[in-house]
C-alpha cells in the first residue's frame, strides 16, 4: 500500500473515512459518490441491511457483524473480517464439559446477535450432555426493573451456571444488578461470550468490579514485533489526540480492521485499478432521493474486488489472517477470568487439542477438556472453591421426596403419621440407607419425605404409578401428589428409565420363586420310584416292550426258544427284554441282528441302573428338603397357581413368560405369603411365589424350614432412588452410594432392618435348590442310539424277508390273501441246517461227510464215525462228566445245531 498512486490512495481513503459513517451516510456515498467498497459495519442489523444493497449494486461489504445469521455462503458480496460468534461455542462447551456442569442457563440479548448463536450452542452443550435448563432473554433496551425481573427468576432455578451473550452497553448494566441482588457470589457461575470479552476494556470500572470471578473467552492474538511496533505508535497518538484520558487497548476487532483495509489495498493492487470507475446508471435518475435504492446502479470494479478478498491469506497484526470463502479462519480462544481490574489469561482452547495452558501445547496428541490444564481460578465470591453448578434455592420449597405407602414387608418402607402432630414418619431399611446417602453429600439438600398414596389413604396403585410422578413433575396438574424424587423399594428396570434416571443400585438384584419342600422321603413306601421322573419311567418301559418286541420278530423263525403258542410267545416278548436289567436271560439269540441290538439294549439298560442306584442311595442316605417344583415353566405347563408382591413390576415379567393373568395372585406381606403356598395350588393357595430378592431372603429368614428358593434368578439391576431426568443430584447422589453401600454403615442398617439370616441348612443363605431325580433330558442320547440301532434291524430283517418271499408279493391273488400268505410264512419255521441234518440222520442212518469235516476242525473236540454207525469222541475233550453217554449226546447235538 505504501507504493500506491495518487488515484488509489484517494479510493483507499475513501474507503477507510466509511468506517465511520452512519447507516444513511453509506447509502449517500454509494449513490453520490460510487464507492467501491464498504468496510467496518460492526451491527448486525445495520449488517443485513448493508449487505442486501451491496448484492444489489455489486459492491464488497467487508463487515464484522459476528452473528451466524449473516452468511458469506448467502450473500455473495459479504466478506466477514471476524470470526463468526458461532465459532465459539465449543471452546463454551469445552469449559462446561471440563468442570462437569450438566445444565447452564443462557441469558442473551433480544436481536440477531443475540439468537443467532443459540441453536449452535445449544447444539454444542448436548454433544457434552449438558442441557440449556433456561433461556433468559433480555431486549436491548431493557430497563433495571426489566433485568432484576428477570433475574429474581433465575434465582429460583437450581441451575447456577450462566453464559451471557450480550454487548457492552447492556453488559455493564445486567452485571451491577447481578450483584446487586447477591448472584455474585459463592457457588454461581458466570460464563461470557467473545464479544463481550473482547471488549471488557471498553466497561468502566464499577461494571469490572461488578464481575470479579467471571469467566470469558476471546479470539487469541500471537505476539509479533509487527504488533509491538503498532501498538507503540498508536499509544503514542492515543496520548497526543486525548490526553489525559487512560490508553484505550487495542482488541481483536481494531486489529481485524486494520488487516481488513490491508487486504482491501492488495485486493485493489492486484485488480490492476489504476483509477475511479463509476457505477452504470439506470435509466432513470432520482439523485436527490436517498431512499430510492434501485437509482444506485452497478459497481464495473466490484466484480472484479470480489474473488480477490473473498479468498487472502497473509500475516497481519491479529495473526494469520486468512478469509476462506467471505469467511476468516477462526483461530484459538483465550480463556480469561475477571479479576481485579482487568482479565487474567488463564489458558486455551483449540479445535486441535481442546483446552490447555498454552497456546501451541507441545504435550498433547489429543483433543481433551480437563480442567486441570487451567491455571488457577477466582470464582465469584472470591473463592477457589469450584463451583458444582445447582444448588437448592432458598427461597425455593424443599426437596419433596416420595415415599411408597405400603402394607406388607415394613421392614423395607414403613409410613406411618403422629397421632398428635400428622406428621410422616417414614423408617426401614431404604429410608435408612437414603438418609445416610444424603448426610454423605458435601452438601446439605434440604428435604421433606412425603407419602404416596390413594385419596383414601391406601397404597397407590403400583410403583410404576409412583415412579410417574417423578415425570409429570410438581408444577402439573394430576389427581396424585408430585415429587421431585422418589425412596422406597423401587427396582431399576428398563421401562422407568424412559421417564425418570435412578442413582447407583444400593441392593442386590434378581427375581426368583419360592416353593413349598417336600417332607423327608426315607419312609416312604414308595420313595423306589423317586429316582426318576415320570416321563422316565414311562420311555423306559416303552423300549423295553419295542425291545423285546424287535428280538422276538428277528428270533422267532429261527430260534424254538421264540416259538410256541400265542401266550407263550407273548410272554418271551417281556420276558427277555426286562430280563435285561438283572442280565438274568438265558434265552440264546442266533440272529447276528439279534445280537447287534442286544449289545446296544445291555449298555443302555447297564447306565440306567448304575444311574438309578446312585439316585435311590443318595435319597436313602441323606436328608434333604426336596421342592416340589424346580423350573417355572412347569408351573405355566401345569397351569398352577403363582403369586407376586403387590405393585410389584414382577406382573409385567410373569406375564411375558407366557403365565395367564388369572393364574396370578397378588399378596401384601410374608405371612400372606405362608398362608398362600401352604394351601398349594389346587387348595386356593399358589404353588409358588416369585419375587425379588430382597423380599425373598427376608421371608426365608422366618420360614427358611418349609420353604425353598428354587430355579434360575432373573438379573434386575436393584433398589435404586429416582431423580427427574437429567437431574444434577443424580452424579453427587450415586457417587454417595457408593461409599455407604462399601462401608460399615451398611451392615449395621441392614443387622438393624433385615436381620441375621437364618441358618438354613440346606440352602446355605439362600442357594438356590434343585432337584435330584434323574429326568429324560439326561438319557435322551442313549434311547435315540437305541431306537436307531432297533429299527435299523428291523429294517433290514424285513428286506430281506420279503425279499425271500417275493414269488408270494409277485402272485395275481388279492391283498388280503398275499398278507394271509406272507403271516402265515413268517409263522412258519424256517428250516436251517440242524433241522436238515436230522433228516438225513432219520433217512439213511448216517451223517452227511461235510458236517463230519467240520467238526473234524474243532479244536475242543474230535469227532468220529465208527464201523457201527456210532458217533465217539477222543480223550481230548473235557468236560464235567467226562464220558457219559447223555454229555456226549447233548454234545454233538449242540455242535451240530450250532453248524
């Protein structure tokens, strides 16, 4: 710029004396005069308005309106030489986050600076899980009254974390009534924005002292040389032009204003402009008239400007100053904190690396927002004590807690009224627990435990009910009584979730059955048939029949021992199978097939008998409490009876397990409980009850003796306190849980409440009793082998049968006859070659030479056919008798049977 022509140093003038002029005065030299650039409109509204004449008459307006409601992307003519405001609303969140505030209020000005950053901030706060509870909005003309209104209404709120987006004019004023009516002090957080930041020099010094503690953010500018030199030069003139009036600093804004009329020089050096253009005219000329805006015309030179300062990038004073499409760059934020007379740099933050103490962290190779990477903070009151963002308000009513009315299982919950005073008395196990939770708080939370019940002084419906009241909160309308928490036995599951947040668990969880146990069996008569279930018993008898059955078929024509009349081959078929289980059969089997399914059927019945002894001697040995029901499904099978707790969510579960609704019975205390399953199922009792652990452990206490907890445990997730959602005691409660629930204190309430369990033998505390007779599921494997292995023989006996019988099934007579003739084979022995041998023998009184050949190979005995047509043997073969006629007889009769 230093080398500019007469001509160009005259337009750069003329440009930089715009800076300063009104909003008509630019609308006069844009018509008049033809200027071919506007810079330095700092109003947003001023802005808009500028920016629609400029795309009209083709002329750069390089402004520093902050709000994100101008958009570069929109008005093509619009250069904005600032950072946008919405750019800082993740190093605002970034703060929040690192402190872990969980709600703020956002107190802002009534115009388009003031809501155009509130969609991206509030966009910003939830991507931390942090709500904006409240939305202040203050006009820009407000008067005291007005403020100190609006902030007696804020003091009501819990949320004591405030960011405020406004200018100076308004700032200076909200923030002496902020300490006027005492919210500048302890245990309040004030967060300001860049705006207002950069321009804390510019309030005077009752508004400064007014904001002792509060925390702001600002556009970071880097050291240089350059910027040390200019700001030498400008307090000198400062002083010359104003004395005796205190250096007014230089901010990110003035030095953004002098880059911004650097890039217009070079933008202009580089258009190759060696002189004024003026605008083309419209037709029609109304020169003296400023509010006609279409006489204005055309800029020849603003086209021309525009890509040449909608994208530069060069070092000036506040940095690096880079416009990417109409848009400068954001740079890092300074984080400051209000102290004494002025703000004190207290760290960083980068999109790169998030918060830290310096400005180019060389430590760090992530993005993180602790608060540890700041310097030391003086909070408002003038305390180092961090801020934990809520509190309850003074003038605000107590904490109105909920509590369950309820008849049964006191030792939990107990509500009950002075007689004297009315006043609620609520004692047990959780009241006990949620005190000691709430002494354990760094802080005191005032609270009043308030009954839930009917309008006729009865239990309210359900949990689900009292847990809903938490939802509608205590500002709506409804027939029951609102809270802002809840205390009692309620159980997390996952439907309350949706409506409110609980705390930690600070009890067990899980939901079984009780059921009543069966009396000692040892002398029962018929405790023989303990051992195995009733479907076991009837398979078993079913494969000993379908076994015998498959032997008899394949031995009956080959074999005298299967064949006879009717009722004795009836009777082999049961015979020979239950044989098996003592291994008593003496019955020979000739059938390869035969013997295949024997093998399979001994090894069967073999595991069956060693599994049935172990079963009776442990039942004969050892006395145990056996339950009558062992699975849950079998009570939906059997169609019993069951019963729950009242209010209980246990309904909800029963019912999804596939229990009808009139199976299910609903009782209020232990003793309801005792009644119920001593009467059993059939007697208008229930056959079991299920529940939660808690309650079940407590009533096994008293009547562990009778009764045993049986089957699988379902998880819940335990008692927990209910909160609304996003309540801020949520973190600070569950954290106070923790330490009670770990501690000796919870032991001592729960000795005090609930008792020692008693010493149940068999349940061992409360394990949980299964039974041990034998079921089909566990020989499942062994009759699927030999069903296959059975039927496989069959198979291929009757192949092979009716193979041999295939003239029969070939023949022209009708069905019935063909199965008549095919009954009538099967009947038939089949001749084998004993029978033949003894024909011969009859016949011709000898013995054919092949069977005397094969015997002959017999290694046990020698055979001979003497002269006299008599068998003998050598004196070889040994035998008990050896040398009687009869052993010898039975002998060869054998061998030859055999052969």
């Amino acid at each position: 710029m230093r080398n500019l022509t007469p001509q160009l140093h005259e337009l750069c003038v003329l440009i930089v004396f715009l800076l300063w002029m009104g909003l008509y005065g630019a609308i006069d030299l844009l018509k008049n005069v033809q200027v071919q650039a506007i810079l330095g409109i700092q109003s947003s509204t001023h802005a808009d308005f500028v920016i629609d004449i400029g795309n009209n008459a083709k002329v750069p307006i390089i402004s520093q309106a902050i709000s994100p409601s101008l958009s570069p992307k929109e008005s093509p003519y619009f250069i904005r030489a600032a950072q946008c405001s919405s750019s800082q609303v993740k190093a605002i969140a970034a703060i929040v986050k690192a402190f872990s505030w969980r709600e703020v209020v956002f107190v802002y000005v009534d115009d388009e600076y003031g809501s155009g950053v509130l969609p991206y901030l509030t966009d910003a706060l939830l991507d931390v899980n942090t709500l904006v509870r409240y939305r202040s909005v203050l006009s820009p003309s407000a008067a005291d009254d007005q403020i100190l209104k609006e902030l007696y209404k804020l003091m009501t709120m819990q949320t004591r974390v405030f960011v405020v987006h406004m200018l100076p004019n308004l700032a200076s004023r909200f923030f002496l009534k902020v300490k006027e009516v005492g919210m500048m002090r302890k245990g309040y957080t004030w967060i300001i924005t860049d705006g207002l930041t950069s321009l804390l020099d510019t309030l005077d010094s009752r508004a400064i002292n007014s904001m002792q503690g509060v925390l702001g953010i600002k556009p970071y500018i880097p050291p240089s040389t350059e910027l040390e030199d200019f700001t030498t030069r400008w307090n000198k003139r400062f002083h010359q032009e104003n004395p005796g009036i205190e250096t007014f600093k230089l901010n990110a804004f003035g030095l953004w204003a002098y880059d911004s009329i650097f890039a217009l020089g070079a933008a202009i050096e580089r258009s190759g402009a060696t002189s004024l253009q003026h605008f083309n005219k419209p037709a029609t000329n109304t020169r003296g008239n400023l509010t006609d805006l279409s006489s204005i015309g055309t800029s020849e030179m603003g086209p021309k400007l525009l890509p040449l300062l909608r994208n530069i990038r060069f070092k000036g004073l506040s940095g690096d100053f880079h416009i990417i499409d109409g848009q400068l760059k954001p740079s890092a934020y300074q984080i400051v904190n209000v102290v004494e007379k002025g703000a004190r740099e207290i760290g960083f933050w980068t999109s790169e690396y998030g918060i830290s103490n310096k400005s180019m962290p060389r430590d760090k190779h992530a993005y993180t927002a602790s608060k540890d990477d700041l310097r030391n903070i003086i909070w408002p009151g003038k305390t180092s004590v961090i801020p934990k963002g809520w509190e309850m308000p003074t003038n605000e009513k107590r904490l109105r807690v909920g509590v369950p009315v309820k008849s049964g299982f006191s030792e939990f919950v107990k509500v009950e009224r002075d007689p004297q005073t009315t006043e609620v008395i609520a004692t047990g196990y959780c009241i006990n627990v949620f005190k000691e939770v709430m002494l354990s708080l760094p802080y005191a939370v005032p609270y009043d435990l308030l009954p839930f019940e009917a309008p006729d002084g009865e239990s309210a419906p359900s949990y689900d009910d009292l847990v809903y009241q938490v939802f509608l909160g205590p500002d709506s309308s409804c027939s029951y009584q609102k809270f802002d928490a809840v205390v009692g036995d309620l159980t997390i599951v996952a439907n309350r979730t949706k409506f409110v947040d609980f705390t930690l668990p600070y009890t067990e969880s899980g939901v079984s059955m009780i059921v009543p146990t069966e009396k000692d069996e040892r002398k029962n008569a018929w405790i023989f048939m303990k051992p195995l279930t009733m479907d076991l018993w009837i398979t078993t008898g079913v494969f000993f029949i379908f076994t015998g059955f498959v032997i008899w078929v394949l031995e009956h024509r080959v074999n005298k021992e299967f064949r006879g009349p009717p009722h004795k081959q009836i009777g082999m078929i049961f015979w020979y199978s239950f044989s098996t289980l003592v291994f008593a059969h003496r019955e020979k089997v000739i059938s390869n097939l035969s013997r295949f399914v024997m093998i399979v059927w001994v090894f069967v019945v073999l595991v069956l008998t060693s599994s049935y002894t172990a079963s009776l001697t442990s039942m004969l040995t050892v006395q145990q409490l056996q339950p009558t029901v062992t699975d849950i499904h079998d009570l939906v099978k059997n169609g019993d009876f069951v019963g729950y707790q009242s209010g209980s969510f246990i309904e909800g579960l029963l019912k999804s397990m596939g229990f009808d609704e009139s199976k299910l019975k609903i009782y209020n205390t232990s003793i309801d409980y005792d009644d119920a399953l001593s009467e059993g199922s059939r007697n208008g009792g229930v056959a079991a009850i299920i529940d939660e652990l808690p309650y079940l452990r407590l009533f096994l206490a008293k009547y562990c003796n009778k009764y045993a907890m049986v089957g699988p445990t379902y998880q819940t997730a335990g008692f927990g306190f209910v909160f609304p959602k996003g309540s801020p005691l949520i973190p600070d409660v569950s954290r106070a849980v923790l330490e009670v629930t770990q501690g000796d204190t919870m032991t001592r309430i729960s000795q005090e409440w609930l008792g020692v369990e008693a010493n149940c033998r068999e349940q061992d505390g409360g394990a949980v009793l299964t039974s041990n007779r034998l079921t089909l599921d566990s020989f499942r494997g062994l009759f699927i082998i030999a069903a296959i292995s059975s039927s496989t023989a069959l198979v291929i006996y009757l192949f092979i049968f009716l193979n041999d019988n295939r003239d029969i099934l070939a023949s022209d007579d009708p069905i019935l006859q063909k199965l008549y003739a095919i009954a009538k084979t099967f009947d038939e022995e089949k001749e084998n070659l004993s029978t033949a041998s003894k024909k011969v023998t009859e016949t011709t009184g000898e013995v054919p030479e092949d069977i005397i050949a094969d015997f002959s190979q017999s290694p046990a005995i020698s055979i001979f056919y003497n002269a006299e047509g008599n068998f003998s043997h050598d004196e070889g073969f040994s035998t008990t008798e050896p040398g009687t006629p009869l052993h010898d007889s039975m002998a060869i009769a054998e061998s030859i049977e055999e052969h």
